[in-house]
C-alpha cells in the first residue's frame, strides 16, 4: 500500500467539480482512497481523519489543491496522479473552450445585465457572506445557497437587507420560488395565489408540491434559511417576507412553515399575523399548541394538512373538510388489506422500524408523527437526549435518521442530489433481522437526483436479498411535481411496480403508515 | 429595488457558485447570468475592514490616479548621458531592474550584466575585476524605479550609458531608458564578453549622436500616439514592438539622414530595423513617465510600479509612496527555446512589467494575435486574458483601445484592491532569461504575478489609511 499525494498551487476549483474527479478517481481499480480537496480547515480535518493528511501538506496555502492518492501500488497512485491532472484540466478547458467570456465577479456581471434584480450565491459559506453584502449594497436581492455562513454574519446582511427593504433568503436556503421561477432546489409547481414563507427547504418544496398536485398554484415562496427564526436572528427575514406577502396584490392565503424554532420568535410573527386581512396558515412543527390560542393563525399539524387547507381556502371551501379527509383516510389506512398482507409477510422478529431523510424537515415531521404512533424514536437530530443516538452511523430500535445532516454531508455532495450513502445505509439497515420497515423520503425537482426511482429499485430489490427475513416494507412519499424533470408519476409508477414501495401522497402518509405496521406487528 | 417590486418584474438572475443552478433557470427561461467566481487572497480581517470602511475615500482617490495616467503625454524630447540627466546618479552608482536589492541577492543575469557595466566603464579590466568591484563596497546599487528610470531585464544602467529623455508633457516629469541593444548577446540578459561591450561602445559613439541630432531636429516625438496606432496593428508592446518600431523609423528616418552622414545614417537605420524591440526602450519609458505622474495620492491603492530583479518581485502603490512590497519572482513557464527547458529559466526579471500596469502589454493581448501562441493558441484566449484584467483596474484607457473588443480602452490603473478581493493576478508578458550569466534569452511566455506583494501591498495600504486617520483625529483635538 502507498500513499502519494501533491500540491497543486492557486488552483482552484469548486468542490462540486472535485468530488466528481475524486468520484472518478476512486473507480480505477487498484485505488483504496483518494481525495482531491481544496485546502481548507475543514478539509485537513476530513484528510487528517481518513489518514490522507500529509506532512507534506503543511506548506500548502489556502488557495491551494491537496491531492492525495491511496493505492495498492506506486505505479496506480503515479497513473491515477496524472489522470487527476488530465480530469482537472478537462474541466478547466470545457469552460475556457466551449463558453464565451464568464465575467469573474459581481460587479462585471451587473455590467453585461445590468437589470438584474437577485443574486443567487452558491459558493463556500466562508466567502458567501461578502459576496451577499456586495450584491446587497448594489441594491440586489439574495439567496444564500450556502451553508457555514456564521450567525454574526447572517444578522449582519439581514440587519442591513431589512433597511434596504431587500430580501436576504438563507444562509442555508435550499429552495425558493420567485415570480414562478424556481430557485436552487425547487420543484415546478403552478402559479397560483397562496405565498408561502418558508424557514425550512423541504417544508417548503412539501407544501408547494402539494398545492400544485391539488389544482392550486404559488404566486411567491419565499425561503429565510433554518436559522432565521432561532432566537439570535429573531425572525428579521421571516417577518420581512410576510409583509410583503401581505402587501402583494397577487397573494390571497398565506401559509408559515417552520422547524422547531425559538417560541418568542414564533409568537412575533403570530403578532405580525393580527395585521394580516388575508387567511394565514401555519405550521410550526414541535411548536406548543398554545401557541396558537387567540391568533388569528390557522394552525396545522403537518405540512400536507397546511397545504390542503390553503388548497381549499382558495377553492373557496372551508377547511375544516380538510380535517374530515384527512381523518377519514386514517380509519381507511387501518383496515387496508396492503397494511395486512404487509404484516402477514413479515417475520415474528422482525419489529422495528428505520426511517432514512434526505429533507430535514421531512425527518422532523416523521418524528413528531411517529412519537405518536410508536412513542420512543431514536434519532441524530432529537432534542430529547435519551433517544439522540450516540453513533449516527448506528441505528437502534425505531430510529430516523436525518441523512442531510452535518455529520453525513461534510466533503460530500447532499442526500438530495447523491444517494449512495444512503443507498449503503438502506443496505446496512436490512441486514439487521429486527428491521421490519424501511421509511423514506424521495425529493424531486431541480437540483436533485434525476433518476431517483432506477436507483431505488436497484438498492431495495438488493435490500430484499440482503433480509434475514426475506422481505422488507418499503414505504415512501415523492415530493414533486409531474412537471418536475424527474416526473413524479413516472417515479411513483416505478417505484410501486418495480420495487413493490408502498408509495403515499405526502410525507405525513407515509410515516403514519410506517407507524401504523410497526403497531400491528406489537399488537400481533 | 424594493421587495414588493421585485415580484412585478421579470426575474433576472446573477449566479455565482454552482453551475447546475444556471442551468436549471435556463430550462425554465429564465435570465441568468455565471459569474467564474475565484475565492479571494486570504488577508486579515482588520485590513479588509479599514479599506471597506474607507471605500468612498479610495475610490475617489483612485479616480484621480486614474485621471493623471489617462492625462500623461509621453514624449521623447532628448538623448543624453545617464549621469548628465538622471536624478540622483552617481559616479559610482549602478541602477538595475526591480525592487532594491543588494549584490549578495542577485540573480546570474544581473550580476552578469553589472559585470558588463562595470568593464564597459573602464572600472575593470576583466570580469574576475569586475566581480571583485561589484561585490565590494565602492558601487552603490538602486532600482532604476527610484531615478524616474527603467531597464529591460536586468535594467542596468551605469553612469556613462547613453539613455532616451522622455517627458510628460502634461505634468513635466521626465523617465529615462537606455536604448535596445537588439538580440542576442547582450547586456540585459547578462552577457558581457568582448562582443557585448563592442557593441555599447558602439551605440555610445555612433548611434547615441546620431539618434540625438534626429530627435533634436524633430523636437519632439509623440509617443502617446505611437503606441496607440501600434495596437491597431498587433502590437502590444511588451513581447511585441514590430508595429510600433516600424511606426518610430517612419517619423525618425528623415531627421537621421538629414542630421548625419549618409554612411552613418545608413547603419544606424538598419540598426533600428533591425531589431523589432528598439521601441520596447521607449513604450517603457512612456508608461514610467506616465505612472510617475500618478504617484504620491494619498488614499490610492492604485499601483504605479511592478517590476522585477530576477530574484524579488515588487510593487509601489500610488498611496504609500516610495515603499516597496516585494515577494519571490515566479519563474515564469514560457515556450522555450530549442534546446532549452524550465531548468535553465532564471525566476522572472525585468522593469518591463510597467507596460502591464500601465495597461499594455499582457493586459493588451488582445490587440496582439500574433503572439497568442504563448498562452496556448487560441485568439479567444487572449481576448478573455484582457477582459479578465479589467476586473482589477480602476478603468479603461482613452486613447488606447483594443480593436477586436469593439476598440474598448485597454484595462488601465490596477487596484491592488480588487487583485486581493478577486483572487487575479496580473497578467504579464514576458522574456526569459538564462539563470547563468551571459547566455541570453532561452524563451518567452506569459506568467501570472505572484500574490505575495499584492497582499502585503494590501495590508501596507490599510497601514497608511490608519495612520492617516489616527493623525487627523490628533489634530481634531489639538
């Protein structure tokens, strides 16, 4: 076994471009590890863990690409070397050759467009904040795709955005839809007149897949990024995107959408909520059901519930048919021959359940939901810490695993967009005998997985194999459009016909569902 | 824009980051347009913030840099000797290329050319001598940046070399540079065997009067002008001259035969059509006459210098006066020639780099196709290498334009600023010199400076904007 590695000075590259080199290098045979790593701080910790840290890497500076090469033999490690270089080059070229002149900064851009109106900012949080102030002080919008971007700074650009009366969407904003456009990882949906405000990326692509499915239609989906509501940032975007929701003549209902966020913050917003002539809808996962005593805010407990329920104000019915529907297929879930002829297959070992997230936010409604149903659920992002698991690479008893969480996404690309962690993971869980269902979540729209459901089915009819018990229920919800690039029919036609996955029309189905054959299986 | 505006309009979208979000808003038709984003030069956060708390300040300071380099009207008004006219020359001084730097520290080229010097001065009888001499303490050694003065290479100029006299007319300073010795072996790569010395001797007895008495007759010869038709033409200056050279015999050629011999007046024709970079003696000192005018503006963090001594590579800002920022040279990766490899290349050398920041040279690739074969061949690149420049400068040229950019001024007064904040380097142009003395040129090519200066220069200059301040605070309460 050698290990080589290399300097490459003042190259630089994004770290979407080299994990797809260092993809491609960890497929030539006679590779055990590689890496290809601007050198950050983070980065030579993920080297210095995975034993890829080099002396030699001391003297490198921060503009500067670490190439390091497991393998079986010097010669591999040479010729994987220069392949590295002949990729990199590759990418360098493909850019310089097949496009006109990029401009190479904000201010260049705005000279060729100069009516530009926002700024989408994807590169290391560490940089994003100053390109966020640049385009702030231009007078543009901005959505901040990046995440690491620190608090001091968030509450800086959105101090400074709610004087110029712009919007700073995120850090950490995954998902946006303005004036019909979709923004980072969005989903196709309708135009429409429910606006929704968002502090979380999957709540949001949720609730507007469901609307759009549902014959309704978004007019603006704005994203404040998870941290805008913690108590540091006290809500400034979220609060400024429900004014001017309030004020555009184009939103009818208005619908909230938070994870578990500070209870002062929440009630600010209930506060501005008073002032609003327009039905508002919200749905604050965790949040106290006091909460809501006296407001004029129409609470729900799920996502699919917030967004029935604007479907239906906006149809021009009243929502409490929503309740009736959503209680009605409850009883109807129960007494389902698919949920007998699950349970009749199963073995008598097996009895627990794991669900593996892509979206946080959907993880975070699963959870409340099945605490419910089952009670106990272990998880890498409880708060209880009797259940947090102690090793989330480690599963144990009824357990859900948010995959986009920190521990699971340094250095790599998000679950939503490569699934072969997960994918390892769904393995892993099957081989254990006392796993009896398998909960997940499948995010389409741009941005994301194209071709989710092939991979899918590969992993879960090998899932199958892998069973001591020779079978495993899949259950699963599709968040999406049919006009997503991925088609959700087509994904859901796929995953029901191929893989025999209990496929359901929203994320609150799909957990009460899981919970619903763990329970029948205790009660057996 | 206000916020409830923007849902009226049309989504227009700059991206700056991943590419797959530019692609997705083109499939819905959506305007979006990629910024080819670099992170920044890693810098402390205290300079960064002195200069973005200053930024109104600097960048009118920067405006009025700007305006001086625009304004500067170089022309070649004399010939004279280097001690009768350079200022603060010395007997016993010899001025070289780049920042300051002491014999210990020099380069093979430049002691080799120092050598050179020293014998063609009558000083020394031999090189073994002249080593002696040059070592000890009997020479003073300074930059030629600090005399108003520039040299090619290694840049040496000693007391009794003859050097073309240019004025600014606009703000009367004048710059100097000694005359092209042509290709070869020559001094300003290092060579100082007898040929070599032959040669200056030459140029001192014949062409020097000669050339005199022609530009003496004229008056006065618009350099301004030259450089700006030879753009037009393919040149750019630095690596290329032959436009320019060409352009400079059309106007001199007549005073030459009516002020000389005809016997003289043919060699020293030929001499001068000879050698494609004889106007590189002049398109130099026409941008240090230019610059010099835009020193001393307190509060500019537009550079006015960025040279070269083959071991150190160094930049003066307008803001912070006669202070040097210096790092390693980078040895430069050219296209070599037969025979010879990146081994034998000397680290980058020279006083030339002051066409690029003057806007010429390597920032002016784009008007040069005939050279593009150093970065690779494709006409495309050099345009983008310009375009790329002029996200670092403070603006754009008036008269010097880049006729395949839709004749677009060239890029003109780098900020060391933006160079920091942008993570780009200045492109150069540049020669390559043999790292032994004496063996000549072995290539040429194009090389990005290194950051190192560039970032002290930043940190220097938030140095100075502090001081300022603090200063102006002191006389408020006294």
């Amino acid at each position: 076994m050698v290990v080589k590695g290399k300097i490459k000075r003042g190259e630089y590259f994004d770290s979407v471009t080299l994990m797809i080199v260092t993809k491609q290098i960890n497929g030539i045979a006679g590779i055990t590890d590689a890496a290809v790593v601007m050198n950050t701080a983070e980065n030579r910790s993920i080297l210095d863990s995975s034993g890829l840290l080099l002396s030699e890497f001391d003297e490198a500076k921060g503009s500067d690409l670490l190439i390091c090469i497991k393998a079986d033999s010097d010669e591999i490690a040479g010729k994987a070397m220069l392949q590295v270089d002949e990729v990199l080059d590759k990418v360098r070229h493909s850019i310089s050759d097949s496009e006109d002149f990029l401009p190479k900064s904000l201010e260049t851009a705005l000279k060729t467009m100069p009516d530009a109106n926002l700024v989408l900012i994807s590169v290391a949080g560490k940089y994003a904040a100053r390109e966020a102030m640049k385009a702030l002080k231009k007078g543009l919008h901005v959505m901040i795709f990046s995440d690491n971007v620190s608090l001091d700074d968030e509450i800086k650009l959105k101090k400074y955005a709610r004087e110029k009366d712009l919007f700073v969407m995120g850090p950490d904003c995954g998902t946006a839809i303005i004036n019909g456009v979709p923004l980072a990882f969005a989903n196709i949906v309708n135009r429409g007149k429910i606006g929704i405000v968002a502090a979380s990326g999957t709540g949001l692509q949720e609730i507007s897949s469901i609307i759009s499915n549902n014959g309704a239609g978004i007019s603006q989906a704005i994203g404040t990024g998870g941290r805008d509501v913690k108590k540091e940032v006290g809500g400034i975007m979220f609060l400024a995107a429900l004014d001017a929701l309030k004020s555009d003549k184009n939103t009818e209902i208005i619908v909230l959408v938070s994870k578990p966020s500070a209870k002062e913050v929440l009630k600010k917003i209930l506060g501005k909520v008073e002032d609003i002539h327009k039905p508002v809808i919200a749905i604050f996962l965790g949040a106290d059901e006091k909460l809501f005593d006296g407001s004029k805010a129409i609470p729900a407990k799920t996502l699919e519930e917030a967004a029935l329920n604007a479907v239906s104000i906006s149809k021009g019915n009243n929502y409490n048919i929503v309740q009736d529907y959503l209680r009605k297929r409850s009883i109807k879930m129960k007494d389902n021959d698919k949920l007998l002829r699950i349970v009749s297959n199963l073995s008598m070992e097996q009895k627990y359940l794991r669900g593996l997230f892509c979206g946080g936010t959907l993880c975070e409604e699963a959870h409340l939901i099945l605490n419910n149903i089952i009670g106990e659920m272990y998880s890498n992002i409880t708060s209880q810490k009797e259940f947090l698991l102690k090793d989330p690479w480690k599963s144990t008893k009824n357990t859900l695993i948010d995959m986009g969480a920190d521990e699971f996404t340094v250095g790599r690309p998000h679950p939503m967009i490569d699934y072969s962690l997960r994918n390892r993971r769904i393995l892993q869980e099957a081989k254990s005998p006392e796993v009896a269902v398998i909960l997940f979540d499948v995010v389409l729209g741009h941005g994301s997985n194209m071709h989710p459901a092939e991979e899918l089915v590969t992993v879960i009819k090998n899932a199958h194999l892998q069973s001591p018990g020779g079978i495993i229920a899949f259950v699963c919800s599709v968040t999406g459009t049919t006009e997503d690039p991925q088609d959700k029919k087509q994904v859901v036609k796929k995953l029901e016909n191929d893989a025999d996955v209990s496929v359901f029309e929203s994320n609150a189905a799909a957990a009460e569902f899981a919970g619903l054959i763990i329970n029948t299986l205790s009660n057996n | 824009m206000a916020k409830n505006d923007l849902f009226d309009k049309d989504l227009k979208v700059i991206n700056i980051g991943l590419t797959s979000f530019k692609d997705s808003l083109e499939e819905v038709n959506t305007d979006v347009m990629q910024v080819d984003w670099k992170p920044p030069a890693e810098i402390d956060e205290k300079a960064l913030k002195i200069i973005s708390d200053n930024y109104s300040y600097i960048k009118k300071e920067n405006e009025k840099s700007l305006k001086k380099i625009l304004n500067g009207t170089p022309f070649l008004v004399d010939l004279d000797i280097a001690i009768e006219v350079i200022p603060g020359m010395k007997k016993n001084m010899i001025l070289h290329a780049g920042p300051p730097i002491n014999w210990d520290r020099m380069c093979g080229p430049m002691r080799g050319a120092i050598i050179g010097a020293l014998i063609y001065e009558g000083l020394a009888k031999n090189p073994e001598e002249a080593e002696k001499i040059a070592a000890s303490n009997e020479i003073e050694y300074s930059p030629c940046h600090e005399h108003g003065t520039v040299g090619p290479m290694a840049g040496i100029v000693s007391p009794s070399m003859p050097v073309f006299v240019l004025k600014n007319e606009e703000y009367g300073n004048h710059a100097y540079c000694t005359m092209n010795e042509g290709l070869g072996k020559v001094l300003r790569y290092g060579a100082f065997s007898k040929e070599v010395i032959e040669k200056m001797r030459w140029m001192e007895s014949v062409l020097y009067p000669a050339l005199k008495r022609a530009v003496n007759e004229l008056g006065k010869i618009d350099l301004k002008n030259i450089i700006a038709q030879a753009l037009h033409m393919g040149d750019e200056v630095h690596n290329r001259n032959r436009a320019a050279t060409s352009l400079f015999y059309r106007q001199i050629a007549p005073a030459v035969i009516k002020t000389n011999d005809t016997d003289i007046a043919v060699k020293v024709l030929e001499f001068i059509n000879g050698n494609d970079h004889f106007f590189l003696n002049l398109s130099m000192p026409a941008c240090k006459v230019t610059l010099d005018a835009a020193r001393n503006i307190k509060g500019s963090s537009v550079v006015v210098a960025m040279t070269r001594n083959g071991t150190d590579f160094g930049i003066q800002l307008s803001g912070t006066g006669d202070q040097w920022f210096v790092g390693p040279a980078p040895i430069p990766d050219a296209l070599f020639f037969p025979g010879y490899t990146k081994d034998d290349a000397n680290r980058d050398i020279g006083d030339s780099s002051i066409t690029e920041t003057n806007g010429l040279g390597g920032f002016a690739i784009a008007a040069s196709p005939a050279i593009v074969q150093f970065i690779g061949g494709a006409a495309q690149d050099a345009l983008n290498y310009t375009r790329e420049m002029y996200e670092i400068t403070e603006g754009e040229n008036n008269l010097y334009q880049i006729p395949s950019l839709n004749f677009r001024g060239t890029p003109t007064g780098i900020d060391v600023v933006k160079v920091v904040e942008k993570g780009i380097l200045p492109f150069i142009d540049t020669g390559v010199a043999h790292k032994d003395a004496g063996i000549g040129q072995v290539g040429a090519g194009v090389l990005s400076a290194p950051m190192e200066p560039f970032i002290k220069a930043v940190q220097g200059f938030a140095g100075s904007l502090e001081k300022k301040k603090n200063k102006n605070n002191y006389k408020e309460l006294s």
